[in-house]
C-alpha cells in the first residue's frame, strides 16, 4: 500500500515538489505513516524541456484522468480554469486536494469548501498565502484556542521588495519596479502585485480563517503602490514611520474591517523591518496577544514546502483518520463597507502660513468627530506652511468628510497626503 | 455527548484557561465539533482563594479520581511528581494529554511518548516552549514536509528581559535581575532561568521534534547570563552585535550540536530586535529557508491560549478521529559533544603593543585550524593593546585548545572574553 499523489503542474514550484517527494521519501513515509507514491504529473506539453531530474515518464497531459488516480491530487497549475474543474473533480472522486492556488480560493473558495465537505474529504492551501510562512496553520490550528482580532500583513513581496528598494536606496517607484522585473521578483504586467490584487486575495482567504465568515476578494477595498514616491517614504522616515503594503483584517465591534493599501507603520513596530521580498504575518488574539509569523513568500523551494507539509497532513488523514479542520463560516459576522472602517490616519496639509488656522482646523476635525493626536508644523514657503496631523482612531467616513470640508475652507492650499496608520 | 475536560491546576494559567473555556464556549465547540464541558478543577487546596469567576463547585483535591473522568486531562501543576504519576495514569485511562509541563518533558518525554503511542493517545505540549509561540505546531506539522537544518531562538524571557535592560539602560546584571523580580517576571529563586536551564528544557524538546531523535536536557551544554556585563553588552553593540540567551539546535554533518549560551547576534537579524520579555524562534529548513516565530513566552492568557489550541485539537480528534502527529525517532541521530560543535567565535585578548604579536597569535590560531573573519586591534595601555578576533566556523574543540596555547604564550596578557556568534 501506498499514498498515492497526483501533481498538476510542474513548474517552478510543481519540480521543486517532485524533486523533494524523492530526496526526502523515507522521512516522509515516517511521518505519514505511509510510503507517498507520486502516480503521475499532468502538463500542458509533455514534451517541453524540464529538470533532468523530473521523471519524464511519469508525465500526462490527461490531468483530468490522471486526478481519478490519486488519493492526493496537488493543484499548482494556477488560475481559474481548468483548476477549479480538475479541483472540484479530485474532491467528488474522495481525494485529498492540496492547493497554492490564491486566486481560484479568493473567487471559489465556498464552492470548493463546500464539495469538500460534502464529500467529506481535506482541502488544504497553506502555499496559497503567504508561501512558506506558516500563517494558515497558524490561524486554522495554533489559535484555534484563542478569538482572532486582527490579522494584518506584508503578503505580497514584490510590492515589499520595491517599496524597501525606493527606502533603501531612494529608487523611484518605476526604477525599483524595473529592478524586481529584472529579477525575476515581479511580471511583465506588474498590475496583480502593484495594485493590490494579490494582497487582497490572501487577506480575503486570512480573513475567513480568523473570523469563521465567508470572505471574498470583492469585500476588500484596494490601493496598491503606484501613487507612492521616494519623497513621501523619506518623509514618512522622518517622522517615525515605514510605508508598508498592508492586508489588514480587523474585528470592530460591528463586523470585519478590511483593507488593503499603502499604510504607515512605526520603525520599532515587526512589520517595519521586514525587508526585500520576505512576508510577515501579525496577529493579534485575546489571549496569545501579538504573535508574528516571518519568512518567504514565494519562490520555489519555500512554495514547495508549504504543499508538502500539507501532503504529509493530508497522506497522515489518509491513514490514520481524522481529517483537517473545516472551513466554519458559523460566525457570519457583518462585513464593513470602507467608511465603516476606523483608523488613525496621517493627513498633510498646505495652508496659509497665519495666525487662527490651527484652531480653524482642529476644529473643522473635531466638528467631524475625529480628534488630533499629533501635530506637528514646518514651514513651506514664505506665505504657506506644511501641517503634518496624526489623528486617533476615528471612522474613515468622518475623516473623509472633514478633509473635504477642510479643502474647502480659504485656509487650505492643498490636502497633500492621506495615509492610513497601524501598530501605534 | 460532550468532550469532557479535567485541568489539573488552577494558577495563572489554569485559572485563564477555565475562563477562556467558558467565555468562548460556542466558539470552542464549533471548532471542536462538539461542547467542551469542563468537568472539574484539581488543585492542593480547595479553600485558598481564587479568582470570583472560578465555579468552586467545580474543584477538587483528588486529582487522580478527577483524571478517570474526563476524555482530556490538561496538566498545569508543573514540576515533576506528581505530574508524572497523573498523566501515565491519564494515559493509560485513554484520555488525551494536553500540558505545559517542560520539567517533566524534558525529563520524562520518551516514557511519556512511549506511553501515549501503546495507548494510541495524544499528548499536547504546546505551551511548554515558548508560551503563546506556536513553535511545536510549526515543527510537529508546518515543517513537516521540509528538512530542519537549524532551530535557534529566545527561549526564555526572563533572561532576554534582563540582557535588554542592561542593553537599553545601561543596568547592571544584579540590578536588572532585580527589576525583574520586582515586576514578577523573575522568581525570587532565579536559577532555572538566569543560569539557562530553562531554556534547555525548551531547545531539547524543539531538537526532539526537529530531527526525529530523542534530545534530552542533559544533552545540552548550558551557560547562562551571569557573567555578563554591561560593558560587554556595549562592547558588543559598537561591534554591530547584540547579546542574546540562544537555545540552538543544527544539524551537522557528523550530528546535533546542541547549546544553550550567551551568543553574539548581529544587530540586522530578526533575533537582535526581541525586545523586552517575548520569546521568539527561527528555524533553518531545506526548502523554506528562514522562519521566524515571534510572540509571547509566558504569562497566563498567552499560554493559556496555547493551551487551548491543543484541547481544540485534542477535542477534534475525539470527535472526528484521527491523531496528532507522534514522537517520532525514527533519525535517531548521533548528539555531538560540546567540544565536537563547530560555529564562528569572537576573542577578545589583550596583548603587548609590539611588533609581531598580531603574526604569532594569528599563527597560534591557524596551527589549531582556526581560521580569521576578522580582526581589529585598539590602544588598551601605553603597553597593551585589545585584540578582537571573529572567526569563521571552527571547531569548538580547536578554538579552546588554541586559546589555551595562545594564553600561554608571553605576548598575550589575558584573554578577555570568548563568545559564540550566530546569524551572520
């Protein structure tokens, strides 16, 4: 007898799996307590070039069969379809499904869960967030003792590597994207990674997880990097703060809160010194306080690791019984729209370098329920001066109206920067 | 139907996990598939006061009687007997173990395990290392489809709380110790902690679990912090090091090296900024490369949380089926000596201020097989100057004997200090 394993895909990561399934078998077949047998590796072409050390005869491009041969069927083909049709297929046959397919969770994650359930078969995605960083066992075994409240991160490491690029050596936005290109660190279209899609398809799947609410993609309000420049990170730098690509996923008292965008963070706080393309994950629960989760998010190797600790988890079910924890959507918490979200921003101003504008416009602020914590003035020019105002927690609703009203006042020359800021 | 619990202990930790219990009680069961009933609370004596939101119904002083009761038995009243006694017999009974007992693991682990696997029961033990840190999770599944190189962390909080008062203020040892006391942090007794026996508890249990092999407390050569001054810990800081309290386990050609001691640290690793008294962990693994583990190590919410995540565990197991991962020793790999571990050392010797001296002494060095990184000498008297040497990976047993010949020789007047260093 023998656990038997399908790949689908043998790129990148899918030889970086086959590669390691045969150096470390024995330990494997210890730790599962079964030998794991790799049955067959579905391809597009069979015969593009690969790794000498990829076992050409175990290659098919019948991926739909070769998924009714498995007891564990790893998707790494990536995209939608033909994934979630080979996927939900794996699942009604009784096979584990072992996947690092972001996208195909953020858009059908229910619908797999569900069949998976159903079927009473695993599904497991540890490589679809944040690679080899651990954070889905994290949040679906290691706090399952605990009440989640935030879960916050850098899992895009692209965006990480240009924004520490554009710190560490003042690279524009475009030159620093250039690099990660050359690199090999960010694609042609660059759009996924430096808008925000990418992030806002894991927080998505991290949000599920800690609050036990069905989480999509649609429900994350999304701003990437493009606007950001060398100027605004010095300045931040200045003050304090690192600029930080942030997936935040927060428990207010009315529902979820989430968010994806460029958001301040003090230099002493663990998300500031994550450098180059290296991911982290914070959480923050009731009980365990604040813990971090530190490591790659991509590449090869890492990916692979992450897929195969959960084929030894699933081939360990296969077994022994039992199986992976569910996906419990039991707390159906409400989901905020983007002004009902609450932060502490970090709001620039220009104006009118003369006596009263202060008061003018702590009190336009305060007439919009939000309250100043910081401020601090510089002068610009002669005639005009720059405001730099940290505020407290306040409803991103009340913050907006305030700046909008604050534009229009006579005192106002420009509203230079809105950022939103965490960790303080 | 219910999965009923018996905790053994009501301190800190008990008392937050018999609240934590009930307060997320629906929660709990969700995750668990079934109500946790708490079924009853061994303590020494039931009348000393307790927390107002402990059920004293609940409590009793025949512990033994209590453990026949319940499917999981969470053993919190640390130490070696009775602990010992009662989770054999819980064991034996068939009940689930959850603890956070690293005295008893460290020295009854294998009989425990043992025990357990002829039951066909889990034992739990996330707590015991690093409180909240989900460090055994990591090793006993995150990794387990990758190749542990290296497990190397901050195990204690106690001591990195000192090491970073005599950092951060200047304090010395004696003095930081005693805030530490003062603020509870440290017991009046400080022994198991300052002098790093508790921290060797925690690393044989993580080697344990990282390279399939039984490690066992008196595996580890321990140092602790002592002698440390704050001069050295400056000394160390204008060199771009800190001083950290390293448990570290590394697998090496010929076998486990094993330590616990005061290591040098370079300032831009993850392990330099843990401030305060968190704990953190990183583990070097074949395929993942560098994780890190960041969190709190101690306190009653936090590892009550740890607790917890193992009952929720324990618990799904009952109702589901299946197992947590066993103790595995299937490497059985050779535990090196301390003298046969190899790693980069940094000596400081105060020497003659004359010509040649530099010549001899680095000889005396490569005659030993120990090899110069670095090197940077300073004015220490008219006479004497300071000699600091790092040097690349060598063997522990021919850094020694090349100090002692070095001692011996009459241009060297003393060696000042000899320190590990990791992470560069």
């Amino acid at each position: 007898m023998s656990v038997k394993i399908a790949l689908l895909g043998c790129g990148t990561v899918g030889t970086a799996v086959a590669k390691m399934l045969k150096a470390q078998s024995k330990d494997f077949a210890q730790r599962a307590g079964d030998e794991l047998e790799l049955v067959g590796i579905g391809v597009r072409n069979i015969d593009a070039p690969r790794d000498p050390e990829i076992d050409r005869t175990l290659l098919t491009d019948d991926l739909e069969a070769l998924t009714t041969k498995a007891d564990i069927v790893i998707e790494l083909i990536g995209g939608v379809d033909p994934a979630r049709t080979l996927v939900l297929g794996a699942i009604k046959n009784g096979a584990t499904v072992v996947t690092g397919n972001k996208a195909l969770l953020a858009a059908h994650g229910p619908e797999i869960y569900e069949a998976a359930a159903e079927a009473d078969v695993d599904v497991y995605y540890e490589a679809a967030v944040a690679g080899a960083v651990p954070v889905v066992y994290g949040l679906r075994e290691s706090l399952a003792g605990d009440r989640v409240e935030t879960v916050m991160g850098i899992l895009n490491g692209t965006t990480n590597f240009i924004l520490d690029e554009m710190e560490t050596n003042g690279m524009s936005f475009d030159d620093a994207l250039k690099l990660a290109q050359d690199l090999g660190y960010a694609e042609a279209d660059p759009t996924a990674d430096v808008d925000g899609h990418d992030a806002a398809a894991k927080i998505a799947i991290l949000a599920s997880l800690a609050f036990h609410t069905r989480v999509s993609i649609d429900n994350v309000p999304t701003t990437g990097i493009r606007s950001i420049t060398a100027e605004d990170i010095a300045a931040a730098k200045r003050d304090g703060f690192a600029i930080k690509l942030l997936g935040i996923a927060r428990r207010q008292e009315a529902g979820i809160e989430l968010s994806v965008e460029p958001t301040l963070v003090p230099l002493d706080h663990p998300l500031a010194s994550v450098r180059g393309s290296f991911n982290s994950v914070v959480t923050e629960s009731a009980g365990a306080g604040r813990l971090m989760f530190y490591g790659r998010g991509a590449g090869g190797d890492p990916t692979a690791s992450a897929v195969l600790s959960d084929v030894v988890a699933g081939a360990s079910h296969r077994v022994y019984g039992g199986r992976a924890p569910r996906e419990l959507t039991y707390a159906d918490l409400p989901i905020l729209t983007p002004d009902e979200g609450t932060s502490s921003f970090r709001i620039e101003f220009e104006i009118e370098d003369r006596t009263g504008v202060l008061t003018q416009l702590s009190g336009a602020l305060a007439d919009n329920n939000v309250s100043i914590s910081t401020v601090r003035q510089s002068a610009a020019t002669e005639s005009s001066a720059r405001l730099t105002v940290t505020t407290h927690e306040a409803r991103t609703a009340d913050v907006k109206s305030a700046i909008e009203k604050i534009k229009a006042a006579d005192y106002v020359k420009d509203v230079l920067q809105v950022m939103r800021v965490e960790g303080n």
